[in-house]
C-alpha cells in the first residue's frame, strides 16, 4: 500500500532505530536527559532562540504556546483554515479559554490588510465590551493553503504590524523546515519573525515520536510549568530525541526530494481528464486536487483508489496527497496509473 495520506505516515529507518536503541537517558522532566538537552540546543540555535522544550507532539506545543501567550477571554487571530482552529479538536478553547478570530486569505498566506481588518472586528480600545487581542498565530508551511511557503518579506510585514498593535506572535511550524529547504531561507530568519515557534519531527523529518518548542529564556519556564500540568513531561524522553537528531542530520536537506516529487505528481495528475489540481507547481509536499468532474464523490474515489493499492485522504472539498520520505518517484507513477484507472472506471 501506498500511503499518501500524509507525511506522518513515516516509519523510523533502520539507522534512525539504531541511535534510537544506542541513546544516552536520563530524567527530563529534571532536564537531566542528555539526549534531550542536546536536541534543545540545536533547535534552540537553529531557530535563533534562547531556550528550547521538548514534546510529544506538535499539537501539544500549539497548546502550551497559546496558554503562555494568552489569559481567557483573550483573543488569538489566526487564518481561517488553521492547523490550530480545524484540526486540533478545538483544545486551545477548552486550555485556554480564548476566542479565535480568523484571518481570510486564499491559500493561508494573508496579507497586513486581512490582518488589520481582523483586528479592527475584534478590536475597540480600550476593550470594555470587546474582547483583548493578544496573539497572532501563524502557519509556516500552511498545511490546508496545499503546503504555501510565508516569503520572508511577508512574515515580517504581519509580523511587524501585529507587534505594533501590541500582539504577541506565534508559529505553527510543524512544516517550517520544509518552507526552509523550499525557500532556500535560513530558519532563524523566519523564526526571527515570531516570539515562540515549534517545528514538529513526525512530519518529512520522520521521526515517530516528537516536537521542540522555542523562546526566550521566559517564555519556556512558563511554557514548562504549562507543559507538567498539561501532562506532557517525560522521563527517559532520551529514547525518542535520538530520533530526532537523527532527522536533524540526515532528513533536511532530502526534503528537497518530497518537493520534487509532489510537483511531479501534480502534473501528472493535471494531465489526467476529470482532474482538476489546485495548484500545479505545489510549493512543498502537499498536493490537493478535486475529483468532482469524474463523477465521484471523495469517499467513494478514496476507496476505489485504496482497492488499487494507493492511500489519500480528504480535506474540505478535495483530495489531500502528501509526499514523504517513504514515498519514492516510482511510487508516485504507481499512484497516478491507479488515480488514472480509478478516472477511466468512473466514465462508464
Ligand atoms: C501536524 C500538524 C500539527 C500537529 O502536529 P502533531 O505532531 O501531529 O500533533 C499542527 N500544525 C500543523 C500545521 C500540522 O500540520
């Protein structure tokens, strides 16, 4: 089976499990894991920031964060088909008691316009009866935009404009070094942008277990207390941020190679009659495409595609396909003849 359903879907290598089963341990809910803390100094320097706090997960990290930032009843803005308002079971309402005002935008990259009239909607100083704003969130890359890249200009546009306005800033990067790889820029720029940003190791990077979260020094020891009563401490967490590491060092610059492989996949699909591919030269690793003129509807196309061994799944109104480091060139010819099959079936 082919799984195209998402970059999670990667299994730890063979050389990823041996510096799994070789970790050095210790306790990190004390901060004596050796494994972790060397893993939170590389991303705390890779991201430029001064400290660094390790995760299960990233959606976890979007918790923290949004707590840390935030008092209830705040305000968080956020693009309207964010990770941190479609997909994350609506956890920041139940942890932390905020409003989410959305951001309009095409692909999840918006504008300072779209920005500011989000903010002028929450917004009359001095906030009697309207709520606070209080953070700004942003998505690098923007999973439901089809993987969009922030350019560098953009980010600090709202990043900038947000600040001045009295926010705090936030990234969702669960894909930020796909953005970086993709946009040839350094991380730290981007992160440069932002008060807090997690990167995820679950995704491209293909670890199985695993996020780090960065800030200033300030921000993660309260991000820590936050992280112990959310439950999320861990003891000999060594065991997983060898894996990461791992990623770190071998799985970055290969994310070039997903890249590649979703735009090829994207023009040939475009090729196919009834298809219709939301954008065919997708930035990243993240194809959506919509399958309504064959005549199908998506769980009925999902399923006949499963039959003929290939795995997607669907989002909103489309079909969501996501290249990986388990997914190779000759796989994604595989999928497009069992996607063609599927589209010729459908016309009788
Ligand atoms: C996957 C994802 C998350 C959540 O990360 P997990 O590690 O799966 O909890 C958050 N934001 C975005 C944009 C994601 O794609």
């Amino acid at each position: 089976m082919i799984l195209l359903t998402s970059d999670t879907e990667t299994k730890p290598t063979q050389a990823m499990r041996q510096a799994i089963a070789t970790a050095e341990v210790g306790d990190e809910q004390k901060g004596e894991d050796p494994t972790v803390n060397q893993l939170l100094e590389r991303v705390a320097d890779l991201l430029g920031k001064e400290a660094a706090l390790f995760f299960a997960c990233g959606t976890i990290c979007n918790f923290v964060a949004i707590k840390t930032h935030t008092r209830p009843a705040d305000v968080v803005l956020v693009e309207q088909m964010a990770h941190i308002i479609r997909a994350e079971s609506g956890g920041a309402a139940m942890t932390s008691g905020v409003l989410m005002e959305p951001i309009a935008s095409d692909r999840g990259i918006f504008t300072v316009n779209a920005l500011a009239q989000s903010l002028e909607r929450v917004a009359t100083a001095p906030y009697l009866y309207s709520s606070i704003p209080r953070l700004l969130c942003v998505e690098q890359t923007h999973n439901f935009g089809g993987g969009s890249v922030w350019q560098l200009n953009e980010l600090r546009q709202v990043c900038e404009f947000s600040r001045q306005k009295g926010l705090a800033t936030h990234m969702d990067g669960a894909r930020l070094l796909n953005a970086v790889v993709a946009s040839q820029t350094p991380a730290k720029d981007f992160a440069g942008c932002v008060d807090s940003v997690w990167i995820d190791f679950t995704k491209g990077l293909g670890a199985p277990i695993g996020a780090v979260l960065a800030g200033t020094r300030e921000f993660i020891a309260e991000a820590r207390r936050y992280k112990h009563i959310f439950g999320g401490a861990m003891r000999q967490a060594g065991i997983v941020a060898a894996g990461c590491l791992y990623a770190l060092d071998h799985h970055v610059e290969r994310l070039q190679e997903d890249h590649d492989n979703a735009t090829y996949l994207a023009q040939r699909l475009s090729e196919i009659e009834g298809i219709t591919v939301q954008d065919p030269k997708p930035e990243t690793n993240i194809v959506f495409f919509d399958v309504s003129r064959l005549g199908l509807d998506k769980a009925m196309f999902l399923t006949l595609l499963q039959q003929g061994g290939v795995k997607m799944g669907a989002v909103g109104h489309s079909i969501r396909a996501v290249t990986h480091l388990d997914v190779s060139r000759a796989d994604i010819d595989f999928a497009v003849d069992a996607i063609s099959k599927v589209a010729k079936s459908s016309w009788h």
